[in-house]
C-alpha cells in the first residue's frame, strides 16, 4: 500500500495526485510485466494506418534532460482523446482521420512534415480518461484534439498547463472551462453559455416564466444549468426546480424523478443531459404520460447530435420524441462541408452510419493544430521538449515520471492558435477575446413526424430569427421584442397552440388564499357561513374571473386577522410575497412598495385617496347679482358698451341730427345710447349703414350676454349652495387640526411618510359608526377630526349610508386601484389580469358593483362656485367680432372722410393768410387741424352742396379764392 502526500502549491495539488495514479498505475504495469501495448493507444502513421508502439516515435526522449528537433521535423505527434464507442466519438474517429489524411496530402501546408495521430480511448470514465491523457501526454505530442468529455477537461486542463501542450476539445462545451484558469484549453466547437441563452429567448419567446430543469449532475450537467438560470433571470424568468440524476442512472431512477417533477406546477422542460444516454429521459416521460398536451420539452443539442448519427430515423424513438424543441449547432452549407459530406460513406466504418456537428468540429480541429504549427514554423517555432523540474524530485520515490515532458514552445503556439482566421467544414474558425468561436448560431428544431423541422435560428447577435445566421450578421443587431421570429411549433399532441406552460401543482393542494378578516365595509369582503365562506364584492369579481379562465384553480379561502380590527394589509402583501399564501384576495390596495414584493392583477376598482369633511348651507350675500361674472368679464363688458356707443356716435354724427348738439349733449347721448342698448331700450335711431352694421353686431352680442347672466343667476339664488372650512388636502394640512384614518388602511404611512402629517395629528377609526361621531364632536373636542382621509371606495359608501350629511370635498390627491396579489412571477396573474379586462367589456364588473355597492352623488367642490363663474375666457370670440366690425366700419368712415376733403379743398389751395414771404406755398397737407375737424363736424347734407357748387364754379373759380367754414349751430 502506498500513501501519497503533497506539499505543492495550492494550485499544482490536482496535477500531483493525477501523475501519483498514472505513475502508480504505471508500476503496477510494470510489476505484472505487462508488456503487451494497450489496445486504446494507437498511432496513425504517416503514410498508413498502421499500429506502431511508442517506440517508433521519432521524437521521444532519450534519456537527455531535453528533447529537441529541427525548425520543420518530419513527423509531429497530436493526440486524440475521447470515446471511441459514444454518439460522439463514433462521429469524430473517422473525421479526424480524414482530417490527419488531408492535411498530410497538402503541399501547400507543413511542407516536409507529417502528423502523426495517437490516438487513446476515454471509455466514459473520468479516471480512466485522467490515466489515458498522461498516456498520451507521454508520447509528446505538440496538441491534443479531445477530450469530448468536459469532466475530463476539467482534469486534464491541469496537466496541460503543466506541461503546456494546448487542448483543442471539440466537444467540451461546459461554459467554466473559458476561465483563465484552464489557459492552454482552446473550444473547437460552441460553448453552452451561448446555448443557454438561446434557450432562455426560447422561453421568453413564448412568455413562459419558470422552467423545471432535468440534467446529468456533472460538469457539464451543473454549469450550463447555471448558466440558464442566469441567462433566465435576465429575462424575468426562472428554474423552478433542479432535477438531477447521476450518470448512468438507470430508468427506474428517472422514472421517479420525472414522477416528482410532474407533480409541481411548470410544464417546461430544458433537458440537458449526455447523448449517449439522454433518450432514456423521452422514454420514461412518454411511458408516463408526459408526453402529451400542455407539456413543453426543450433539449439542448445532445439530441439532434444522437439523431443525426442515425442511418434512418427509428420509429420507436421518434415515437416518443413528438412535438419536442431542439437546438443543433448551426453549421453554414460551405463548400468545404459539402465536400466532407459527399465522402462520409467512404470514411465511416466500424458500424458509423450518419455524422453529428462534433465530426465537422473534429476535422476542423485537426486543421487548426496544422495551420497554426504551419505559422510556428514560419515564426522560427522549434519543437523541443524539457523535463519538469517538479516532477524530477520525488523524494526517492520509484514512480517514473521522467516520461513526461514540458512543450517548450507551447505558449507561443497557443498564442498562434489563438490568432488563426480560416473557414473549415463548421463555418468560420476564429477565437474572440473569452476563446469562443465568433458568430455562435444554433439551428431551432421540431421534431414532428418522421424527422426534424427547422423552424428558426438564434444568434447572439439578433436573438430568434427565421433569417440565416449569415445574413444576420451582416445587418446591424436587433435583439428586440418585435424582431424576435419563430415558424409555427407543433407541439406534443400534435397541436399548434403554444402551451400555456404550467398548471396547479397536482398534489392534492388547493391554493391557499388569504382574504381580510374586516370589522368595517363589509360590503366589500366579510366572512360567510356558506360556501365557500366568504362573500363579498371582491369575491364576488374574483369567482367571476376565475370562471373565465380555461382551466379549473382549485382554492381555499383563509383569513386573515382575528376579525377585532382591520388587518394590516401590509403584512398581508408580505405573507403573500413570502409564499405563506398563493394569493391574496379583497380589497388591496395597488401601490408602489406592494409591487416591488408580489405581482397584482389589472385593477378592478378604481381608487384614490380624498378628504371627507362636514358642510353647512352657505349664507346668501346682497352682491349676489355680482357673481355670474368674473371681475375681468364685467369689466371688458363694460368697455365695449362705451367703445361701441363712441362707434357708433362718430358713424351717425353728420347724418342724424339726434346725435348732434352741444358737447354736454353729445357725450350724454353717447353713454345714455351705450347702456340703453344692454336692454334694447335706446331711443335714438340709426340712419347711417355703417352705423347699423355696427348695432346689429353689438345687440347680438348683447343678448348672449344677457342669456347667460340670467341663467347663471339663477342658478346661484335657487341651487342649495354648501360651504366647508376644509377645502382640500392643501388647506385640511395647514389647518393643524386632527385626521382620521381608517384602521389598516395605507393611509396612514403615506400622509406621515409622503405628506410629512404629524402622527399626532392621526385619529384610528374602526368603522363608519366612528367615522361619523368623531365628525360630530369635531377638531375642538379629544376625540374629534376636521376631516377624514380615505379611499374613494370606502367614502362613497360612507356618504351613502349618512345619506350625503358629509361629503367630499376637494379632489383625490391619488391614482390607484384595487387588485389581487400573487407571488412574483406568478402566471395566474397574467390570466386573471386577461379575466378582469374581459368581465370589464362584456359588463359584468358594473353588475357586480351595483349589487353591492350603493353611491349617491355627495361630492362637493367648495370653488365650484368661482368655477361656474361666467369668465372672458367664454366670451372673447363675442367680443372680437364686435370689435373686428367696430374697426372696419371706422376704417371705412376715415376712407370716406378723406376722399371729401381732397375733393372739398383741391391739391394746391390755400388762402390768403397763408402765404408769408419767404416761405414756400403751403399745399393740402399743411391745412389746420382745425379746419379739418370743422368739415369733418359738419353735416353731410351741407357738405354735398358746397362739393356741388364747387363742381359748378370750378372753371371760373380763382387760384386765390379762401374758403370759409361756419361753425355748426
């Protein structure tokens, strides 16, 4: 018996136990004298297939302490690690022979060198895939392609940064494996992470929430579950439950793991298992009844690996495989995969009859190690190696680890690796920054009939898309809702009605909802000693909703609080939130620290915070007449009564002689005309045209006028007119005086917390009986309120039973609604929310409400008063028509005006007292301003004579001639 110990650094531990059982391992070979070769350890010739030992390696070492050859040496060992006997491996043998037979066919690649191929086989064991890496390791190889198994990664990523000879895995797709702990492990093929996401936009697809995933629990199994639930959680989504089985597990074990999972409430499920043992699950699920309508299987792209080996589609299976989802690494139809297409009957052999995306990612592997080694050679790489200086002291210790040796150009021909850009039978090969081949792309499958179906594509770049990866990737990324595309699914039960992806948990259970016990408004919600023991409103639109819904909801009503006083509803929303309860029911206020804990259905009611406050009859005032009109309307009115007589007095002032006299008369006539006019009382007529245009216009305005004012008085003397000291929120606050609260109600943290009220200043009131002695004692008196802050519900059904004594008065001061809460994430939220708009539009909620809810109109706006007051704001259009026809007929008498004086005093004209020495002659435009206001106070009439003896006299009137003006009498 041998004991190992190690005292390395915490980081070489692992690789120290790895080369202790591989060098004891190698003792016991020894002393058994086993010297017949393993049957797993082949070596592919140059030139043929032939076997050879480790002997005929031209470059293993010598016993020297290192081990070096030419800049181009004729042969390069790569090793190649996996299952042979495996979906994937059964793939990849003859892909990575082909590979080898290709690459040493090139002239125009490694000219003068040959690869050389060891090949070892990992049985599905992650101990003996440990000792058959350090067999292959052993033969110095300068890469080695594999493992398929990321367990196996995991270990030998250890003793490849050892050693540091880069792993090229082409099915190792355990998204831990990028870390920068694994360097010298390089992914040929897709990493889940990206898998993983593209299930996530999957389900987010068809808005589904939660997921039950079932998985292998390893490596592999564990971190890309990991992933999915992150990838999950950034869509609102989650993993309601793990299901894990061991490897290997036998179909009784998943026969009662699948009965577990298919009593819980999700009916989606992400398989994510090995492919060699995966339809196992699909057996079981179809033999259980799993398989039908309502359920969703999602699997990740083990299973198109499987089925694509396949020569022809087996019945049995596919049997079972209806309706399931699937994801297959996208692979572009180049002409270099067509080519390795057209020969895969002539590579397979050994009972390989179809090839997965592993055997394109395989032979591209093979190309990558050559076309990289290619470029180290042309750099001036040499291949040498060096032993360990670890592994040289063992302290006398007889395990032979001398054979393993240090790839001394490894880190610069991993750099090289890492920079190759070329396309290869799997589409581009490149390596961004994380190590990930760029543009990852999944085919999404359908398997329906006797095949596969694919009915979209994912992307990183645009998400779900009916569009070939190609030609996403050249347009810009839109990973938004609207983008995202997907063919029609047919589901298992052969339906093509997406699923809705859960139901009740079937474990005998009914929901348990909680409704408040209430002592007040019981209206609302109240217990009942029928079933189903409670009734209420809000039970009532609750039974209704779920009547609606397409599937039965078991439940149980349970109350809460101890029936003494209201319950706190907080504590309510947070038992829900909790899982205490799966829902609660009643009269729940929506607000915004409530919908950060539980969702909420779409409101049912509306609701809103008011203030209720006693009235009394307000006394009539003597200017009482005074309120029809605002201050500003009285005022405009009057002007224009004064504006439209001035009008109208310079319009008739030449032609009616009543509007003629003394300056005393004229200006009495002027504002007798003007108000005389509010009556239609004026006794002065109008002769002129213009004159009456303007009258006709005024008086129109001056009956609408009038209208109103007389029905707005009216409407002041006769209608009951009510006054409050509390006129709203603004002023019950400034008022300092005592508040009441109902009992449990959320009002009480909002008026202290968002209004900053003093708690003192808030008044408890258990139920309406309260409400309304604390209103009759008032502020005055030690248990009285001004005024009462509550939701419009609760009010209207408090002034309904008073009979309107109180009432409500300014507006609500909030905007919220009453709902049902459910857990976050909750899918019967989404359905009842649909339920509710649906009793909404057919019009059962208002016969709901009717039923139990009376109102009466007791609302009262102490400022309804000045709001009904008849403003400018309704009349200016009135008023600018009068005053537009005012302005035109002015413009018009000016018109007139002017066109006689030009013709009464002739361009040129002057008299005599005009002319000074001197000077020049005075023309038309240097007239008085006298003389001009004496023609225009002159009458019409005499102005026609004197323009017709003008006409007359004008061939034999001299230049000089001066006219005289008489004053009017």
């Amino acid at each position: 018996m041998k004991v190992f110990f190690w005292v390395n650094r915490p980081s070489h531990g692992l690789v120290c136990l790895i080369f202790s059982l591989w060098a004891s391992v190698q003792v016991m070979g020894a002393t058994h004298n086993s010297t017949v070769p393993s049957s797993s350890n082949q070596i592919v010739g140059t030139g043929n297939s032939s076997v050879s030992s480790s002997s005929s390696n031209p470059m293993a070492g010598t016993g020297n302490s290192s081990v070096s050859s030419s800049s181009r040496p004729s042969v390069v060992n790569i090793g190649a690690l996996f299952t042979y006997n495996s979906v994937i491996g059964r793939s990849a043998k003859p892909a990575i022979l082909a590979a080898i037979e290709d690459v040493n066919s090139d002239p125009s690649i490694l000219r003068g060198t040959k690869l050389n191929a060891v090949f070892q086989d990992t049985n599905c064991s992650q101990f003996l895939g440990t000792i058959e890496a350090l067999e292959l390791i052993q033969h110095d190889v300068v890469a080695a392609i594999g493992p398929q198994s990321s367990g196996i990664s995991h270990v030998m990523s250890h003793v490849i940064n050892e050693l540091h000879v880069p792993l090229l895995s082409f099915g190792s797709t355990d998204p831990t494996l990028s870390s920068m702990q694994y360097a010298y492990f390089v992914r040929t093929t897709q990493n889940d992470y990206f898998q993983m996401y593209a299930v996530a936009d999957l389900v987010d697809y068809h808005q589904w929430r939660e997921v039950i995933a079932i998985y292998v629990d390893d490596d592999y199994g564990r971190n890309g579950i990991s992933v999915l639930g992150d990838a999950l959680a950034k869509k609102r989504g989650k993993i309601s439950y793990k299901a894990a089985f061991s490897p290997g597990a036998s179909k009784s074990d998943i026969h009662d793991l699948l009965l577990g999972v298919n009593l819980m409430e999700s009916r989606v499920y992400v398989v994510h298992v090995n492919p060699d043992s995966g339809l196992n699950v699909f057996s079981v699920a179809k033999s259980i009844g799993m398989m039908g309508t309502g359920y969703v299987w999602i699997a990740t792209d083990w299973l198109p690996s499987h089925l694509d080996t396949l020569q022809l589609p087996d019945p049995n299976i596919m049997n079972f495989l209806q309706g399931v989802v699937a994801l297959r690494h996208y692979t572009p139809d180049t002409d270099l995969k067509k080519k390795f297409m057209s020969r895969w009957d002539k590579l397979k052999h050994d009972g390989i009859s179809g090839f997965n995306s592993y055997a394109l990612y395989a032979y591209d592997s093979v190309w990558l190690a050559a076309r990289a080694l290619d470029v180290f050679f042309n750099e001036g790489g040499k291949i040498s190696f060096s032993k360990d200086p670890q592994l040289l002291d063992t302290n006398r210790s007889t395990l032979r680890l001398s054979s393993l040796h240090i790839f001394d150009g490894g880190s610069q021909y991993l750099k090289t690796i890492l920079r190759m850009n070329f396309t290869g039978a799997s589409g581009r090969i490149q390596f961004d920054t994380d190590k990930n081949l760029v543009h990852p792309a999944y085919d999404i499958l359908n398997i329906d009939g006797t095949g596969t179906r694919r009915v979209g594509y994912w992307t990183n770049y645009s998400g779900l898309s009916i569009v070939t990866p190609e030609i996403v990737y050249s347009t810009p990324p839109n990973i938004s809702t609207s983008n995202q595309h997907l063919y029609s699914i047919i589901w298992p039960g052969e339906t093509a009605k997406t699923p809705r992806g859960w139901i009740f948990p079937n474990n005998g259970k009914p929901l348990r909802i909680a409704v408040p016990n209430r002592v007040s408004y019981k209206d609302f919600v109240a217990i009942d000693k029928n079933p189903p023991g409670v009734r209420g409103f809000c039970i009532d639109i609750f039974e209704a909703a779920i009547t609606l819904l397409p599937y039965a909801v078991p439940r149980q009503y349970v109350l809460f609080g101890k029936g003494e006083r209201n319950p706190e509803y907080s504590e309510l929303v947070r038992m829900v939130a909790e899982n205490k309860y799966d829902a609660a029911v009643g009269d729940i206020t929506i607000t915004t620290n409530r919908t950060r804990i539980v969702d909420f259905t779409q409101p049912y009611l509306e609701s809103g915070l008011v203030v209720v406050a006693p009235v009394k009859e307000a006394k009539t005032s003597p200017w009482a007449f005074l309120k029809p009109f605002t201050l500003p309307m009285w005022i405009v009115t009057g002007g224009f009564f004064l504006f439209v007589g001035a009008v109208v007095w310079i319009l008739e002032h030449r032609s009616n002689h009543e509007f003629r006299g003394p300056p005393r008369k004229q200006l009495m006539t002027i504002f007798w005309f003007s108000f005389s006019t509010m009556f239609f009382s004026h006794r002065e007529n109008t002769v002129s045209t213009l004159g009456r245009l303007v009258l006709i216009i005024w008086l129109f305005v001056v009956l609408i006028i009038n209208s109103s004012y007389t029905a707005s008085l009216t409407s002041i003397l006769t209608v009951q007119q009510l006054t409050s000291r509390i006129e709203g929120i603004d002023s019950l606050i400034s008022s300092n005086d005592p508040i009441g609260v109902q009992d449990g109600s959320f009002a009480w943290k909002y008026l202290t917390n968002e209004l900053n009220i003093a708690e003192s200043r808030l008044v408890n009131l258990k139920d309406q009986e309260a409400y309304s002695y604390a209103l009759r004692l008032g502020p005055k008196v030690t248990g009285g309120v001004g005024a009462i802050v509550d939701e419009l519900p609760y009010v209207e059904a408090f002034l309904a039973s008073t009979k309107c004594q109180y009432r409500a008065v300014g507006q609500e001061f909030t905007k919220s609604g009453w709902g049902f809460a459910f857990p976050r994430d909750s899918p019967l939220a989404v359905d009842l929310s649909t339920a509710i708009l649906q009793l909404s539009e057919n019009g059962d909620l208002q016969k709901i409400r009717k039923k139990w809810l009376q109102t009466e109109e007791c609302t009262m706006n102490p400022d309804d008063t000045d709001a009904n007051r008849l403003s400018l704001t309704s009349f200016w259009g009135l008023f600018l028509i009068s005053g537009v026809a005012c302005f035109i007929a002015l413009t018009a008498f000016a018109f007139k005006i002017c066109c006689q004086y030009r013709k009464f005093v002739p361009e040129g004209d002057v008299g005599p007292e005009e002319v000074v020495p001197g000077t020049p002659r005075r023309t038309i435009r240097a007239t008085s301003f006298k003389n001009l206001i004496d023609f225009v106070d002159k009458k019409e009439a005499e102005i026609k004579q004197i323009l017709k003896r003008n006409r007359s006299d004008q061939n034999h009137a001299s230049p000089s001639s001066e006219v005289h003006f008489n004053s009017a009498p």
